[in-house]
C-alpha cells in the first residue's frame, strides 16, 4: 500500500533520529518519523528493581519484546545462540519514542579533540581497523553547543583542565553534590588529580518548561516521572511535531529501503503494527536505527545494484562493531558513604584518558549511579557467596557502606567483530535478524586493567577498607553505546558514509546515529551522536534542492 510522497522519512527516533526530524521539520520538509516501538510514559514501567533498561530480568522495559524480535549470538568458540532482548549477548538499547535517550544514565560528554584523530595519535594497531574520523573537534563544537542548550545539559567541567575548548558554558548548574561526592572530590585532589562535575543531560534547575530532577534512585533505567531528564522523546521530537511538518508512526517495523533502477533511495517498505505492508515514498532516506539495527537494515535492503545490501559494495556495513568494555573497582568503607540521591553519579576525572605511557587510550572515571538492591547483588566481595546467611548478611551491612567508580574504555575497532543478517533465523515480520560475531581487541582487558587501578587507588584515598576491581574481558561489545557498523570517512573504500553522513554509493541516502563513529571514546557517546546529528541536519538542510516527487 502506497502512501502520500514526502520530503524525508527518517528511520528510528533515538539521539540521531529525533534530531534529524526535527531539523528537517524546522526547515520546511515534509517529514515522516518511523519508530518500531511505542510511545512510553513512565507509568507504563513503573519503579520495578527487577524490571529497567539495565536488569532485564523480565524482559526489556521499553522494548523490544522477547517474542517477536530475536537476534543470532556467535561465541567465541563458534556456537551459535538464539537470543532474546532479555539475554545480555542480544546487546539491546531501547526499542521507542527517544530510544535509549528515554531511560539513559544521560552523561553529556563531548568526545576530545585526540578522540576524533587517534591514529594520528597513536599510529597503526596491529589487529584494529583504528582511524581518524573525517571530521575534527573544531567541525562538531558548534554542534555540541546546540545539542547541550537545545536539549538541556546541567553540570560543571571548568575544572577539567583535559577538556578541548568550548565557547559557551553548560546552560545550567550542576546538582548538589551527593555523599559520595564530597567523599571523592577531596581524595581525588589530595591524589593530584582534577575532579569534576559531571555533565548531564538532566535538569538540575526547571528548564524550557520542564522540572528540575527530584534525585530519586530510580533514574538510569528508567524514565523520568518529573520529566527532568532530557531526551529526544521531551525535547527535539514535540518540536518536530509542532512545525506540522513531521509526522511520527509508532510500532513501525522498517523492512527494507526501496531503490529505483538508478540506484537511487526512493523511500522505505514497513510494516505497521496490524501488520500491513507499506510503501512510503521520499526524496531522501535517514537511518538512525542505532549500530545494530540500521547496519541490519542496510544488509537487508538489495537490489540489482546493491547485491550484498545498500551501501555494502565493499563489505563494510556491520563491521566494527564496538561498544564500551566498562572497567573500574568497588570499595567498602567502615562508614557510611550512601545517601540515596540521585542519580548517585556525579564527579569524574579525564587524567587518564590520554597520556598513559605505553597504552594505547584510555577512558574517564566517575563515580557509579545508584545500584539498586537487586543490582548490588552484583557487587558481591570476591568469594562471597550469592545466597545464604554470609550473602545476605554482606548486603545488609555493605549496601550504605559501598561505593564503585568505573569508567568506558575506548575500545579499539576490530573488522571481524560484526552485525550481519542471519541466514536462516527471521523475526515474526519474516525479516532477516542481526547476526553477532567477533570479540574485543588484546588492547581493551590492557586498558580496562590500567584503569580499574586508577579507580582503586582513588577509592583507597577516600577511605576504602577493602576493594576489587572489575576488568573486562574480550568477549563482543556492543550494548547500550553500541557504535561503528557504518563509519563515516572520505574512502568510500573503508568506510560507509562521508563526513556528512551520506552513504557513498547512494545520494539521498544517510545514516545518523551511533553507528558511523569511527571510534567511540572514552565517554558516553550520546552527545557526540546528537551533535553529529545536528551536523549532518545542517548540511542536509544547506543542500537541500527541493522535491523530486514520487518516483
């Protein structure tokens, strides 16, 4: 079934997706928004310990659901695993309205200028596909600026003296320091070390109509219930509405994307949620669908001239998939250091993203967000028990006395850790599923380990009577800050898209959201894929030449 010709349909309506919509809607095009899942409030999943974006023990809290959308795990021994986005192997971010900008922790890090030229930096690995990206710090600042005072960022980086520059300041305060806070900022400084207020994509003050955060414990997660913390869902896609040029679909399930005998993107085939099949013609096709789903997307989409999926002519959709290997340590204290304001997390140090002599990256600190009983289970001491009188004694005693400081290690791309589409396995629409394969660079558990002794030295400044620390392994990373699976860079040769986001082979065909980072950081990297997206909308808006009509 056909439908009425639009400007732009923009796939998915996460960080990127969101902003995308909204840019393009601002500007006069016609949009239309296609989102796979609903539309949630937080009443629809309430304050449940056992039921979040983080534990999903009972199934993924704002989606997808366990039955219709399986995925295709691959060990490392070779086995496969049919997996559901209740496992941890299906690596699953939020499937609705915002996407994981809905339930995130909401860190608001701009990436440094060193993370945007890392082989420059560091020169070839041996086993990573390491880059620099096509673009510098100095292109994406005004967009990291827009981001950070269009969406809304509290929080206070002067002290980060490792920080690139920034011409505007953070458009509100941070929140008041927490116990743990003013447990770990003198420790840090008596160590010589810079510590920080973290930015957050989360209103410490009311903002553009909006509540200041009430610092309840269930935040990262979960949605916010005074709709303090700032997604795309509050934010960019009301204002796309409001032009009345952008029309959002929910539970809208992109099948394939649709080409003319040219070559050419002449909009998408989806499924509703009845389901029936449609046809939604555009001038221009943008996937933000995050790195799994819209590399799946891409491999999905063939045709005559796209034999192997759009986009794919030289085998490099789905390929360096990365995500962030979290490393650090738990301390337990003989005083209590918990108070229960949220979102617990909120002093970090950059001493030792760069500069660790012999190592190849490295990753920012931070204090962890509040770990909900259920979650500090898996805190346990080394050798403790998980049940019985020992465990539940150790959790009556350490819960108020604990603190973790953990932090994302920039992880090195590999080519073989991949998306592909599996060849016999197909959700409930008949579409092929994501396929998992791969494994982390040797540099990453390297890393990881530097770090986590980084965390433990400032944990035992600050009082800590006993710690261990958590060092990732090399298994697959993809998870929540999923990134890399169509990179952007200026060969078309070992890249998917050119600096502004547009395939290469194709156009009028773009990808925004984390997947065309070449690499991913040492931070979160949600705002670097909202000042990408800004970025991309801005040269999509210069360039725009007007409609060509159906095809």
């Amino acid at each position: 079934m056909a439908l009425k010709h639009v400007n732009a349909v923009v796939v998915g309506a996460g960080a990127g997706g969101g902003i995308v919509a909204k840019e393009l809607a601002a500007a006069g095009l016609s949009v239309v928004l296609l989102e796979r899942g609903k539309w949630y409030t937080p009443f629809d999943d309430r304050k449940d310990d056992l039921r979040n974006q983080r534990t999903t023990v009972l199934g993924a809290a704002f989606g997808p659901d366990d039955e219709r959308n399986p995925r295709v795990f691959v060990d490392k021994q070779g086995r496969e695993h049919l997996v559901r986005p209740s496992d941890g192997d299906y690596n699953n971010n939020a499937a609705c309205v915002g996407g994981g900008t809905l339930s995130y922790g909401a860190m608001a890090w701009r990436f440094m200028e060193k993370d945007f030229r890392m082989r420059s930096t560091y020169g070839t690995v041996e086993g990573s596909t390491l880059d620099d990206w096509p673009i510098s710090y100095q292109d994406l600042e005004p967009y990291y600026e827009k981001a950070e005072w269009e969406i809304g960022v509290s929080g206070d980086d002067s002290n980060n003296i490792f920080k690139a520059t920034r011409k505007r300041p953070l458009p509100m305060p941070p929140v008041a320091p927490n116990l743990e806070y003013q447990i770990l900022r003198p420790a840090a400084q008596r160590l010589g070390l810079h510590p920080f207020d973290i930015p957050m994509l989360r209103n410490s003050v009311p903002y553009n109509g909006r509540a200041a955060c009430m610092r309840c414990r269930w935040c990262v997660g979960f949605a916010c219930e005074v709709n303090a913390k700032n997604g795309t869902q509050n934010t960019a896609i009301p204002a796309a509405l409001a032009t009345g040029n952008c029309e959002l679909r929910t539970e809208c399930i992109v099948k394939e994307i649709l080409t003319d005998a040219q070559g050419r993107v002449k909009g998408v085939a989806y499924f509703d949620s009845k389901p029936r099949l449609y046809e939604q013609t555009a001038d221009l096709v943008v996937v933000s669908g995050s790195a799994n789903e819209s590399a799946r997307l891409l491999l999905n989409s063939k045709s005559r001239a796209f034999p192997d999926g759009i986009g794919n002519r030289y085998d490099w959709v789905g390929r360096n998939l990365q995500g962030h290997a979290y490393s650090g340590a738990v301390g337990l204290f003989d005083f209590e250091c918990y108070d229960d304001l949220g979102p617990g997390a909120g002093i970090a140090i950059c001493d030792f993203n760069h500069g660790n002599q012999g190592l190849i990256g490295g990753g920012m600190l931070a204090n962890e967000f509040i770990r909900l009983p259920y979650q500090f289970v898996g805190w346990r001491a080394p050798n403790m028990p998980r049940w019985g009188p020992e465990h539940k004694q150790f959790m009556r005693q350490r819960y108020r006395r604990s603190m973790g400081i953990m932090g994302p290690v920039q992880e090195m791309p590999v080519f073989e850790s991949r998306v592909q589409v599996d060849a016999k396995v197909k959700d409930c629409w008949g579409i092929p599923v994501v396929r998992l394969s791969g494994h982390r660079h040797r540099n990453d558990p390297i890393v990881g380990k530097f770090l986590a002794s980084k965390a433990e030295l400032w944990l035992k400044e600050a009082g800590a009577i006993t710690t261990w620390t958590d060092v990732p392994g090399t298994d697959l990373s993809g998870g929540q800050h999923q990134a890399g699976t169509c990179r952007m860079g200026d060969d078309p040769q070992t890249s998917v898209v050119d600096k502004y986001c547009r395939v290469h082979d194709v156009d009028n065909l773009y990808v925004v959201d984390g997947s065309v980072h070449v690499n991913n950081g040492g931070f979160n990297p949600v705002l670097t894929i909202m000042a990408i997206a800004y970025h991309a909308s801005d040269h999509l808006v210069k360039s725009w030449k007007g409609s060509h009509g159906a095809s």
